[in-house]
C-alpha cells in the first residue's frame, strides 16, 4: 500500500513559520500593506507598540507597527523584532570592514592621505572614519591640486612615510594626470576617480535623483547642478543634503570605493623594498 504522510491537514491551512530579523539600522525592507519600500532608520516603543521608521531613496519617512510577516526582506515574508543587547555576529563599519568594538585609535602613522578637497575629506571620513581610525592613518586635503607638487616636495615622502592622493577627474590628457604622472615615486601614489567632482561619486540613486545633470562647459559645476536640479543655489547646503544621504559604501559609485581602498593598503602596508 501507498505510505502517507500522518499529518493529513491541508497544505493551504498550515501556518507557515515567518522567520524572524532583527532591526538594524539600513535594512532595506518593504512594509507588504502599503508597498512602502525603504530604509531602517529607527524604532521606538509607544504606547501601541513597537514603531519602525523607513527612509525611501527619496527621503520620504514613514512609520510602521512591527506585525508579524509584516514585512518583506530580499522578497520573503518576515517578523522584524527588537534586537538583543548581543549581536548574533560582528557588525561591519560603514565601508563594510568588520567592526572593532572596543578598539581605539591607533597613533598617527607617519603616511599620510591627501584628498583634494573639504568634502572629498568629509565623504571619506563618513564611510572609512572607522578604519582609518584603526589604521591611524590621518586625511587631509588640499586646497587644489595645483598644490601636489609643493606638498609632495615638502612631505618627501620615504619607505616609513609613504603618501597616498586622491585627485578628482584623473582622465588621460587632463591637468590632474599631468600632474599626478609628475609626482608619483614608489612612496607616493596618486589615483583619482573620472568624475567632475566628489558629488558624483554618490549613486544618484541614493541622493533619490535619476541621473547627475550634465553642465555646460564654462559654468560652475556644483551651481550648474544646483539650478538643473530645482536646489537653491547654495552649494554647502546642497552637499550636506547629499553627504546626510551616503550610509556606507553600497551608496558609492565603485569607481571611487576601489580608488580609497587602494589608497589604505598602500600607506598601510609595510614596504618590502
């Protein structure tokens, strides 16, 4: 005779088990009633309950009570919960390095990275701060980089005191690789990223914009984005709109996270020469 199963209840009236994830902050989940779709950016108790807030891609905030299977995560129902005091595995630092705690600040080394401006600095700082940190490897800026030589010249870089630079636009034929070609040794390496400027480095997606406007040539780049984008013509407001929108790396454009990166090993890196 056939063997069958001695659960005999019908597969529609089976409850299914709704795995449960804990809340973090940056968990990109969708709320299944409303369709909302965004990041965790907060819970708090109330007095009806447990309360989610989500950040869609264009800055639009929303809160949700945590039901359970009120959510989707990657497409599959969940139960988002309050997480434990202890985390279940290591968490990561914004550039997805995996986290320290209870690490302190290394002492400056010696090496040193130089990016070309104050917001270059700050973007940096916002998603590699932790590592760097570690690493004690301490960022400054130049004021243009029309200014490398001198400092390279006055750095003198060496194999305990290597330098490492970030130029913006380094695309063959241009001032910045003319430069960059002039100042590089085997203690000093200069990489850059092809975009106009830092702003662009951030996926636009995640600013909740389609595309960076094209500016015509002559036009001040960071004002002509400014007016195509409907923005008030202010550009420190405007970048520190943009920078409050980067997390951690997944907000960056690869060309940028793989130039900074490279930068970090080579300062960090012992010379074997």
């Amino acid at each position: 005779m056939r063997a069958y199963s001695p659960d005999l209840t019908p597969p529609w009236k089976k409850r299914r088990t709704v795995p449960q994830v804990p809340l973090e902050r940056d968990l990109v989940v969708e709320e299944v009633a409303s369709g909302f779709c965004g990041a965790v950016t907060g819970w708090e108790k109330t007095a009806q309950g447990l309360v989610v807030s989500l950040e869609d891609r264009f800055g639009k905030t929303r809160v949700f009570p945590l039901v359970e299977g009120g959510f989707l995560l990657e497409g599959r129902a969940v139960t988002l919960v309050r997480p434990s005091a202890a985390p279940a595995a290591p968490s990561r630092t914004a550039s997805g390095s995996l986290a320290v705690p209870g690490s302190r600040a290394r002492v400056a080394r010696a090496g040193r990275i130089y990016v070309e401006g104050r917001h270059d600095a700050e973007l940096v700082e916002r998603v590699w701060g932790d590592d760097l940190r570690i690493e004690g490897v301490v960022v400054e800026y130049l004021e243009g980089v029309d200014d490398l030589p001198a400092i390279v010249e006055e750095f003198a870089p060496g194999p305990d005191a290597r330098l490492g630079v970030l130029v913006d636009h380094l695309v063959p034929g241009s001032k910045e690789a003319r430069i960059a070609a002039d100042v590089a040794s085997p203690h000093a390496l200069v990489v850059g990223h092809p975009y106009i400027d830092i702003w662009e480095a951030v996926k636009p997606s995640s600013v909740g914009i389609a595309a960076w406007p094209r500016v015509p040539r002559g036009q001040d780049w960071k004002t002509g984005v400014c007016r195509a984008l409907g923005w008030p013509e202010n550009t420190g407001a405007a970048w520190q709109h943009i920078l409050s929108r980067v997390r951690s790396y997944k907000d960056l454009e690869p060309e940028l996270l793989g130039r900074v990166e490279e930068l970090i090993d080579f300062v960090t890196v012992p010379d074997q020469s």
